[in-house]
C-alpha cells in the first residue's frame, strides 16, 4: 500500500546523485517513467513568491489525501518582518506526519 503522504526535500547534487547510486545499486530502484504536469511549475512559483517573502524553502509535504494543498518545510530569513510572513499554520508535534 503506498503511504498517502511523501516528504520531497532539495539536496544538493552530490547528494542526489549518491542517493541515485544507492537506490539504484543496491535497492532495486529503477527510473525513467515521466508524466506532464503542472506541479513542477506550480511548485516553482511557490518557491519563488516563498523567497521574496522571506522564507528558504527546502522541502514539501504532499498529501495525497488533501489534493488541494502542499506544505513547505522552510528557514526563516532572518531579516525577514512580520509583514513578510505569509499564513503560517502551527503544529502540535512538528515531527508526525
């Protein structure tokens, strides 16, 4: 059964790249299926207007349950104001998905 949520997080090339390696190598993951979709461009967007209000996105949690909605993992600017904050929903326990 697939998880009905997945976390996807930027890392860097080497990173990524050694995690290929891995995946590929020694857990039989293969690649190469493509689908067109709006979300990348969406989710550029949302980082872009992320940044220009203060935030380093890093990473997102899609819900598969709740297709209306994504949510970013973030660093906060540390210049940034409170009128740069966009709506920001707190967690109980940060860590659960």
């Amino acid at each position: 059964m697939i998880s009905n949520k997945f976390i996807l997080l930027h890392i860097d090339n080497q990173d990524s790249n050694n995690f290929l390696k891995d995946a590929i190598s020694n857990e039989g993951v293969e690649r190469g299926v493509y689908f067109r979709s709006s979300l990348v461009q969406e989710m550029k967007e949302h980082f872009s207007h992320m940044k220009d209000s203060g935030y380093f996105p890093i990473g997102a949690v899609v819900d598969f349950d709740n297709t209306k909605n994504i949510e970013y993992l973030f660093r906060r600017h540390p210049n940034q104001t409170d009128e740069m904050k966009l709506v920001e929903f707190k967690h109980h326990n940060p860590i659960v998905l």
